[in-house]
C-alpha cells in the first residue's frame, strides 16, 4: 500500500521514475512536496495549489502541462490521490517531458518521410523495369504488324515467353503465316483463271478469224467452226459461272434462303432434270428414296446444285452402267445420301486433291467433257455451309462412291 509517510515506498518511486526517464513527486495530504526525484523548479517543502489540493481530496486525477520558465522545457504532468482506506493520504505526480515525446514524434515523422521516399523510389524504379520489361516486345510486335500490313508476310515476330505478350506474338506469326498461305492460294487462282480463260478464248479468236478470212472449203467445213465456237462460249460461261459460285461460296456470302427441305423430293427433282443425259448415254438411274420424311435446314437451290453437280460427273465420267442413289438415316442426328456410279472410277493417289479448284484427273479427258475442275470444289463448299460432310471412295475401272452426310432437323 502507498504511504507518503513511508519514505521507503517513496524512494523506491522516485528509483523508478528513474528507470523510465519520468520524473516523480508526491505530496501528502496538506498538498507539500514530500519527495522529487530532482525536478528543478519543485522542492521538497513546497506546497502545490489549493485547487489541485481539493482536486485530488475529491479524488479526481490532475491532468496538465507544466512549463518550467526560465527553460523552454515542457513537461506533461499527470497527478493521481492517495487513499489510505478511504482515508486522503496525498498524491502523486509524474512528469513526462513532452520535448522528448515531441522529439520522438518528429524522429518518426522523419522515418516515415524517409521509408515513404525510399518506397516511392523502389517503386518507380519496378514500375520503370517492368513496362521496360512489356514495352520492349511491344514495340516489336507493333514494328512486325506494320510491316506485315505492307505486304512484308516473311515477318515473324521472336518472342517467346508464356504469358499474354507471348500468346500476341504467336497470335500475329499465325495471322501472318495465314495471310501468306492466302497470297499464295490467290496467286494460283488467278494462274488458274487466266489460262483457264486463256484457252476458249483462243479458240474462239482463231476460228473466228478462220471464218473472217473465208479459209474452209465447205459448208460443213465452216458449220465445223461455227460449232466449235459455240461449245467454247458454252464453255466460257460455265466457267465464269462456276467461278462466281466458287468465289461466294468461299466467302460463304452466298445468299442462302436456309428453310425446312424435304431431301426426298429435292433428289427426285434432279434426278428428272439430269435423266435426259443419262438416257442419252444408256446410263440407269436407280434411287433408293423412301418416302420418310428426311428434313434438313438448307437451301433447296443449293442443295439442287450440289446434287445435280455430282450426278452429271457420274454420268459424264461413265460410257454406259448404273448410277445408285440412296436416302438414308445416317448416325443420330444426321442423314445420308450416296451417289454411287459404276463408271471409269479415280485413282487413289488422285482422289485426295479432288475437291481442290482447277483440279481435274485426266486434263484433256475432262476437258474434251467440258468440265472446269471447279465442280467438286463448288461442291463441297456448298455441302460444307450446311453443316454437312462429303466423303468419296472410288476404284479405278469399277465407279466412284460419294457420300454427304447432313445434319437432320427433328
Ligand atoms: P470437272 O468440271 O472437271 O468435272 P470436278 O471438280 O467436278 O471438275 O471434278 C474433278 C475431277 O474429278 C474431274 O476432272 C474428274 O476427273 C473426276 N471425277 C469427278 N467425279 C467423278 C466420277 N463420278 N467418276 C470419275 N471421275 C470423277
């Protein structure tokens, strides 16, 4: 228990005051100074003020700043009462200078201003490092794009990292590699297109000139030219036809009016449109279509195309047989149809550029048909915008086998 007149008690406070760099006094009960632990400006014997006096007979603690003049030292004072059972014994008095807590507070002011400097620093230099780090390969993909636009397709960006600045670089390699592949692919149409032209249409100078310059000896020599030149205009506008058809579809902007169609009934339209040819050249046409109710979400007029396409190289590829055709319900989902020929058939190591533009198995054969080697592609283009698939087999001197498979509608 505290007791200002237990002058142990009251030397082993002011010992620790100073341990802890605070100044001690205590007063006993008439307010007089019973023991400091040195303060200048507070003697023992002095008495402190009768209203902190009463103040702390009442048991209220004294809270107040201390100046001690002759010195700028400022000193905060915390006064608390003594009681002894009840009994006012006195008080007792701390006193923290407030320069050093001033000095402490401007100590951290500075140590938070110096770490928020350094941070700022540190900061500055990732934030440098790290868009160095994003704007370099930046930079180069921006300088690979520009040139890819000027027709520079070699480009390649190098950047080979795993992360989005990686996959952007790959994602330009592959749109350039793509736009290559394109100019390549175009370049050989057009190649294709002009000696494709190239060939009616000299032709039809020459025997036009034949017939200007009166050089045949008959009638029949003559009515000879004119034919000629009547099956390459023939010709002419199959294949500007063809190609029309081909450049759309592969644009996939042909105008398709897709709606519910009966594959039955479209088979059946064709195969009258296509049975004069056949009986022309004594080729059967046998069909397998039973009247279920096969409905696929396509273009009838397309899809007349497609067919038509496919009969008439089976006609026109045979001397004399039978062409099947068969309607059927494919795997789930999706229903078939197969032309199958027993004509002059396609050599195996042929059949896998088929479909491909220009392409024609026995040029002059084909030719001599009448055919543009656009067919087959228009074809699958055509069977390819309604979500189907074409398949062919084929065995030389015994027929071809095409087969379309279409997504059905339910
Ligand atoms: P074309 O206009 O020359 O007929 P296609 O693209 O329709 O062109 O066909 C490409 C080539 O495939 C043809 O030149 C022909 O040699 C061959 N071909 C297509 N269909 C058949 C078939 N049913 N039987 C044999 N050969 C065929």
């Amino acid at each position: 228990m505290v007791s200002v007149h237990n002058t142990e008690i009251l030397n082993m406070f002011v010992t620790l005051a100073g341990f802890t760099n605070n100044e001690v006094y205590i007063v006993n009960q008439d307010g007089t100074v019973v023991t400091e632990s040195g303060i200048t400006g507070i003697a023992t014997g002095e008495k402190i003020d009768e209203k902190e006096l009463t103040q702390l007979q009442d048991g209220h603690a004294i809270d107040k700043e201390f100046h001690y003049l002759p010195s700028t030292e400022r000193f905060l004072v915390s006064g608390r009462p003594i009681f002894n059972e009840s009994k006012f014994e006195g008080g007792i008095y701390v006193m923290s200078s407030l320069d050093a807590i001033d000095h402490s507070i401007s100590q951290v002011k500075r140590l938070s201003l110096i770490s928020g400097i350094v941070a700022l620093i540190i900061g500055a230099g990732f934030i440098f490092v790290l868009s160095r780090r994003i704007s370099a390969p930046l930079l180069k993909m921006e300088k690979a794009t520009r040139e890819i636009s000027r027709g520079d397709l070699k480009t390649r960006v190098n950047i080979h990292s795993n992360d989005e600045v990686g996959q952007l670089a790959v994602a330009i390699n592959d749109l350039a590699i793509e736009l290559e592949r394109y100019r390549t692919n175009r370049q050989e149409l057009f190649a294709n297109i002009s000696h494709e032209l190239r060939t009616p249409i000299t032709y039809l100078e020459g025997y036009a000139n034949v017939l200007q310059e009166g050089l045949y000896h008959s009638e029949e020599e003559k009515n000879q030219y004119l034919s000629i030149i009547a099956t390459e205009t023939r010709r002419l506008i199959h294949l500007i036809n063809d190609l029309f058809d081909l450049a759309k579809a592969e644009e996939e902007q042909l105008g398709m009016n897709k709606e519910a169609v009966q594959l039955s009934r479209v088979l059946k339209a064709v195969i009258v449109k296509v049975g004069l040819k056949a009986k022309e050249k004594g080729i059967q046409i046998i069909e397998d279509i039973s009247e279920q109710d096969k409905t696929i979400l396509g273009d009838e007029q397309r899809l007349e195309q497609i067919f038509i396409n496919l009969l008439e190289n089976a006609i026109q590829y045979m001397d004399e047989g039978v062409v099947h055709i068969t309607l059927e319900e494919g795997t789930t989902d999706y229903v078939r149809v197969i032309i199958k020929d027993n004509g002059q058939g396609i050599p195996t190591s042929e059949l896998p550029y088929i479909f491909e533009r220009f392409h024609r198995v026995e040029k002059s054969r084909s030719r001599d048909y009448g055919g543009t080697g656009l067919g087959l592609s228009i074809v699958k283009k055509l069977v390819e915008l309604h979500g189907g698939r074409i398949k062919v087999t084929s065995v030389v001197g015994k027929g071809t086998t095409f087969v379309l498979s279409f997504p059905s509608m339910h």
